[in-house]
C-alpha cells in the first residue's frame, strides 16, 4: 500500500529544494555581482545561510507541524519524524562564485533515512529519492557507474578541519595506491548525489556531518549503489565515516577510507 505520508512529504521536500535553491541563486548572483559591502566572506555567507535555512524551516513548519527540523545554521530539536537540513553546501565555492553548491534536505523517520533532495540551482538540477521508490535527476531515474576496474574509478574524497590534514593525506595515499584517481570539489552533498547519478564511482569521509550526507547516501542506495551504515554509533546527531560507491569498487573503497576513521 502506498505510504501517503511519504509521498507529501517527498513532494514537499523536492518543491522546497527548488524553492531554497532559487533564493540560493538570487544571493549567489549577488554576490558575485560585488553588490554587497560586507567585512569578509564569513559575514556574507552568515546571512545566505540564514536565509535559505528560515526559508525551509518555515515551508516544512507550515506544512508539517508535528515534524522537528535540525539543521546545520539553526540546530534544531530531534524526533522520530525530523528534517535534517544544510541550507547551502559547499559555502567555499558560495564566496568564491564557484557554481558547485548545493541544498540537501533529508527526512528521518524512526531511525532511518526515508526521502532525500538535493538542488543544485545554477545548473537546474534536483536529485531525489524516496526510500523503495528509486531516485531521480530531474524525474528521470538515476543509476550508479557500471564501473568495476578500479584503475578506471573516480573517487571524490571530502576532507574538513574535523580531523587533522595528515589523516587526509593519508587517505588519498591508501586511494591513489589502488590505481584508482581522484578530485575535491568542495560539496559533500553534491559529491555523494554525484554517484547515485553515474558521474563519478564512489564518495568518501573521514568526517562528515549528517546534514551533508543523509540525503545523497538514500540517492546512492536508491540507485543501486552500496554505502556505510552512516547512522550507526550516533551518526546522525555526531557525523561518521561516509563512504559511497558502485558495488563492484566499494570493498576496496570502504577499506581505503575506514583504515584511518
């Protein structure tokens, strides 16, 4: 039978990505205009992320009262129902005019991911999944990279100042030592919904916070892709490891990325 619920909610989620991501483009425009006379970047960036995140807390308010949202600007409350949300992933790139950022909007339910979007408003693209109904770029089904050769893989490989730039390093040695390359992008979000979508074979973490992560890993699984139990050892209110990947790369991924978590 259908989860009537879930399916509101997706559509929801998917109007309010494309909502929050078409103010996201009018304060990137902006930005990258110079109309704005700010003391730094930090300030900038503190005002766009306030904005997008209340644009989405109060869409999801209003249509869903008994829901609790947590989020990376605003914190937030949890519940057995909450929206785990990052107004603008990829605020590097924001305050440099690099068009490489991103929305990501995730929904919990009882301990499990259940709807996913992400919008990425420069180049119009929204990804989405709803947990057994597959996932999407823009409609349209999304399916990892057939990819098994490790030396023909591309990993993104995510790094923040939550673990010391050695770990890092480290990693990409472990990485590149498969064969297989390499890029950074700036957007963990992106990255992972990225390989639902076959662009690139897999994603990896040492650390990454769960309103980053939660939204694509659902795209990842929903697109026949393998990922880590994210939410296990309080990943959801604390971060975790993240890896994502094509089934056929993702021992060899995993196994790179976990030998230093």
């Amino acid at each position: 039978m259908p989860d009537k619920a879930l399916e509101k909610r997706h559509r929801a989620a998917c109007a309010i990505a494309r909502e929050a991501g078409a103010l996201m483009r009018r304060l990137f425009a902006r930005r990258a205009a110079g109309t704005y006379e700010l003391k730094g970047d930090h300030d900038y960036l503190t005002e766009a992320d306030g904005r997008v995140e209340r644009l989405i807390v109060k869409r999801i308010e209003e249509a869903f009262p008994g829901d609790t949202v947590f989020g990376e600007e605003g914190g937030g409350r949890m519940s057995s129902q909450v929206w785990v949300i990052d107004p603008i992933d990829g605020t590097a790139n924001f305050a440099r005019g690099i068009p490489h950022f991103c929305t990501s909007i995730a929904f919990v339910r009882e301990g499990r991911t259940a709807l996913g979007a992400i919008c990425n408003p420069v180049l119009n693209e929204l990804f989405a999944a709803r947990r057994g109904g597959g996932a999407t770029l823009n409609g349209k089904p999304m399916r990892v990279s057939g990819t098994t050769d490790i030396r023909r893989a591309t990993f993104e490989l995510g790094w923040s100042t939550r673990r010391p730039l050695a770990d890092y390093v480290a990693m990409v040695g472990r990485v590149t030592a498969t064969g297989a390359g390499f890029q950074r992008a700036g957007s963990g979000a992106l990255g992972i919904a990225y390989v639902a979508a076959g662009r690139i074979d897999g994603y990896a973490e040492l650390h990454i916070n769960a309103w980053d992560a939660l939204a694509g890993l659902l795209m990842v699984e929903e697109a026949d892709g393998r990922t880590n139990d994210f939410l296990g050892k309080n990943g959801l209110t604390e971060g975790n490891l993240v890896v994502a990947a094509t089934p056929g790369l993702y021992p060899a991924l995993f196994a790179a990325a976990a030998a230093g978590a």
